[in-house]
C-alpha cells in the first residue's frame, strides 16, 4: 500500500482529540507518513473556516500542513456553483468565511440577494438565524438548496458542538425543500474537487465517522480506516480498518 494518498478527517482526528497514553503524536505520524511516500489530503465538512485558518489551527496542534492540501465544505459547495457557470442570486444562511469562499472561487457568477429574493440557498452551520430570516426565506420562489452537510455535532477540545445539521433542517422545512449535500458523505469533492495523484480505488479515507468518513469512502471506491473517537460510534458502513490511536496507521500503511 505504498504511497496510497491519505485523505485525513479534522474534527475527532487530528483536532479536538487527545492521543492515548504511550503513543505518537499526530504531526510525529504524519510527518512519518509524508517520509513513506503517501501524498497527504485534509478534507472537513466544516465551512466556517478558510483554509488558512485550517492550517493554523493545525500548526497549534503540531500538525504541519500546506495550505494546497486542505479542502474545506465551502471549497465544495464554490466549486460546484462555478462549474454551473451561470449567474446566481445567492443568499447564505452561514458563516463570514463561507461567504468569502464562495466570492473568491466565483467572481462575478454571483450577486447577494435578500433572503425572500434568492434563486439559490447554500445553509451551513449559523447559531444565529432567527425566524425572520426563516419567514422571509418562506416566501422566495423555489430557489436551489444546497447544504454543506447535515452533521449535527463536531468534537472540539471542551466537548461537542451544534454541528449545521440543525439549521439545514430548518431551513429545508422555512422552503418545504429538501437540500441537495455537497459535503461528507457525497465524494463530490473526492472526484471533482481534490487534486489526487492516484484513482480513488487506491486511496484511503481515515475518519471518526461511520456515517460521513466510512460511506464517503465507500461511495468513492475508496478504503477505509475508523479512528476511535472516545465514544459508541453509530452505526454505519465497516470500515477496512479500526485504530484505536493515529500511530497505530504506521504499520497498517507503511509496510
């Protein structure tokens, strides 16, 4: 399995996780598996992050990435809306830097519109939206949804937080829509979006997460490695493979 391209999760991965006793720390691992060969891939369904914010959250947990190597919910949902290369009035229901992704990646496709005004909807995580803004959503004509994911919680450091799950829902029920998911567990941004050096039959996916991690693997074609995350993982696809610490990759992949 020599250089096989890893395609790392964040949340419960290699941030907001503390590695058992007696065992590697995360960047000492990847550092050993750039020196084996393996390309390296960091894919999050989060958007309320720019890449270079990735990049320095996991500096500050010892992990050494380039910026060219994360791949962000927003970087899906930009890419998708360029490749459709028409003119949208968009409204997000988000973060700042969901916004300036989706500016940056595509230019003058776009113009903001008022929530009642829109003919698209990207929803991600907002702790904020009020009923107005549902009210006013209510009332625009059948515009396109896209949702970044549906995950309703994320480990952090200090315990587990209100994932976008919750406001996609509501969201979808203020349009009597259903929203079109763009991120994990959809490998859109496995076969459009990531800059791989081998078909995806050759790499491998290692997450917390049977629902987002292991069946985006396993729609990709791709294999799987589940990391445990401290918790009663739900049900889901089986993975390839079960670590219960991120060295423990070393000789499942280095061999």
């Amino acid at each position: 399995m020599a250089y096989a391209p890893l395609i790392f999760d964040l949340h419960g991965v290699l941030l907001g996780r503390r590695e058992p006793d007696g065992h590697l720390p995360a960047g000492e691992v990847l550092r050993q598996l750039r020196a084996a060969g393996h390309p390296l891939r960091f894919l999050t369904n989060s958007s309320s992050v720019e890449r270079r914010q990735v990049v320095a959250q996991l500096a500050s947990a010892g992990v050494e990435v380039d910026a060219g190597e994360v791949y962000t919910a927003a970087m899906t949902v930009a890419h998708y809306l360029r490749r459709c290369g028409r003119p949208r009035k968009l409204f997000v229901v988000g973060s700042d830097a969901l916004r300036a992704e989706l500016d940056a990646m595509c230019g003058g496709l776009l113009s903001w519109a008022a929530p009642e005004e829109a003919d698209t909807v990207v929803a991600s995580r907002d702790p904020v939206l009020d009923e107005d803004t549902l009210r006013r959503l209510a009332r625009a004509a059948q515009p396109l949804l896209i949702a970044t994911c549906r995950d309703l919680g994320f480990p952090d450091g200090d315990g587990i937080h209100p994932g976008p799950g919750q406001t996609v829902a509501r969201v979808e029920q203020a349009l009597d829509a259903q929203a079109m998911v763009l991120g994990k567990p959809n490998p859109y941004a496995l076969e459009s979006v990531m800059d791989l050096p081998a078909p995806l039959s050759d790499c491998v996916v290692i997450g917390d997460s049977p629902l987002q991690d292991v069946a985006l693997a396993r729609k990709a074609g791709a294999r799987a490695v589940l990391v445990a995350s401290g918790g009663e993982a739900p049900d889901g696809p089986e993975p390839d493979w079960r670590i219960d610490a991120i060295d423990q990759l070393l000789p499942l992949l280095c061999r």
